[in-house]
C-alpha cells in the first residue's frame, strides 16, 4: 500500500471523489503544511493557521497509480486559482501534492509539465508541490461529510457537480 497527500479545496469534495476510485484503500480528511499542532477546523478556517485541508489516502498502487490519482485531482478541481476553490476563499483551500517521497514528486512535476505544455488550462497551474512533513485528521464530524448531508446546500450546490464529473470523466475508475 502506497500513501498519497492531496489539497484540492475544501476536504469534503475530496474526499467524497477519492472514496469512489477503484484501488483506494482510505481517504482521511484533514490538515497539513501548518505552523500549530493539532489544529481545529475552526482555526483552519480562519486561514491564519498555515494549514491546508487536504485528504490523505491510502491506494493499491497495483490497483491505480499516484499518476492517475493525480489526473483525477486535476480533473475535478481549479488548479489555476490561488487560496482559493469556487467560493471557498483563503490559504486552507490552496492547491496542493505533498509528495510521500521523490517518485511522487517527479510525477507530480511531470504531469504538470504536460498539463501545461498542452494547455489544459487557460491560466498558470498554481499547485503548490512540497514534501509531506505531517497530517492531523479532521474531527470526526468532517468524515463522509458528503454522503451523510447530500441535501445540504453546500453538498448540493458545490459536491454534487463534481461527483457528476467524476462519472462522466473516470467512469472506468471508480469502484
């Protein structure tokens, strides 16, 4: 098993994507690349904590690769706009890989290189690419946030679509 750090926004869009693809193990929702220990969500929001909320998850590499992980991560997010995902707006919801050890980092910046050589997206590619130096899990009530409150605005408006993209884009990928 393989472990991979992923910041794409808000953590419970991406953790309600990654849970769906066929060879991840776990997702876990929760923070990295701060500056305090054990952060609670609500200084996270305030985005002066340095943290980014992110998943960690734990795939098969045998089952789908880091690289194919990564192509959904950029499939299903802006990776274009600075500190910021749709309306989710600070430093917490940033773009990020933070590689597990340098085969990791040499896809991520492979792929990017290939995002951008072919254009995939109108603007610069603003993912951040650091080593993964910790992750403290979000509290309890963050987890399958998505599936337990479906009909939440929030889930409705900004979750839903995204889960739409990730079937009609990476239908073979999913469980």
């Amino acid at each position: 098993m393989a472990k991979a750090t992923l910041a794409g926004g808000c953590f419970w869009c991406t953790e309600t994507l990654f849970t769906r693809l066929e060879g991840v193990i776990e997702v876990v929702s929760g923070y990295t690349d701060g500056h305090i220990k054990n952060p609670a969500y609500r200084e996270v929001c305030t985005g002066r904590t340095g943290h980014a909320e992110c998943i960690q998850l734990e795939y098969n590499p045998k089952l789908i690769s880091f690289t194919t992980l990564l192509v959904v991560f950029f499939d299903t997010h802006d990776p274009t706009t600075l500190n910021r995902q749709g309306a989710d707006l600070g430093t917490q919801y940033r773009s990020g890989i933070y590689y597990h050890d340098d085969t990791q980092r040499v896809q991520a910046e492979a792929l990017i290189f290939t995002l951008t050589e072919e254009k995939k997206f109108q603007d610069h590619i603003v993912t951040e690419i650091k080593p993964h130096k910790v992750f403290y899990p979000a509290e309890v009530e963050h987890k399958d946030y998505y599936n337990l409150n479906r009909n939440q605005p929030y889930c409705a408006a900004v979750i839903s679509p995204k889960v739409q993209k990730l079937l009609r884009k990476h239908a073979s990928k999913l469980k």
